[in-house]
C-alpha cells in the first residue's frame, strides 16, 4: 500500500489505530530516501510512525557507536522528532525495542 506516494515497510491497522514501520540498516538510515519516507509517513494522521535502526553501527573509522542518538539528531533536523520515534531492533537476538 502507498503512502503519500511512498510504501512502508510495515504497516498495520486495526480499527482507528494505525502503526507504519520504516525498516533502516547503518547505511540507509540517515539517507535522503529515508527522510523522504518518513516525511511522507509522518503527515498521515492518528497514525504512529517508528523507524527501526540497529543498535550500534560500525562507523568509517572501524568504532562501533549507538545509531539512536544519530537517528534522534536527525528527525529533529528533519523537523519529524515530534511525528517519528525510534525503535532499536538487535539482529542477532531479532528483538525490537520501542
């Protein structure tokens, strides 16, 4: 199902409630198509928006660091910090945290 001209990766509705997930890795989260994505998600009303990125990423110089602090400086760059939230999913146990 498109969305404002965009599909997500996950999208329930149940009822009145409505819950669009957006499925990033370490590359892909930060992206252009990713902030056009959630901008597009974002404007759908009574519907919660999440981005699911992993916990750590392994950044240029080799260091692993929190993709969540990243993510969250960058929905308020986008002006989504209010309309987005963040949940971190661990691929080795595949448990997502909200």
């Amino acid at each position: 199902t498109s969305v404002n001209g965009h599909t997500p990766d996950i999208m329930a509705i149940k009822g009145n409630q409505c819950f669009i997930l957006e499925v990033e890795d370490c590359v892909t989260y930060v992206d252009q198509h990713t902030r056009e994505q959630l901008t597009a998600f974002a404007q759908v009303s009574r519907c919660q928006v999440y981005v699911v990125i992993p916990p750590v990423c392994i950044g240029p110089d080799g260091n692993e660091s929190s993709a969540e602090p990243h993510m969250l400086f960058n929905l308020g760059v986008w002006k989504l910090a209010y309309k987005v939230r963040v949940a971190l999913c661990d691929p080795h146990s595949g448990t997502v945290t909200y």
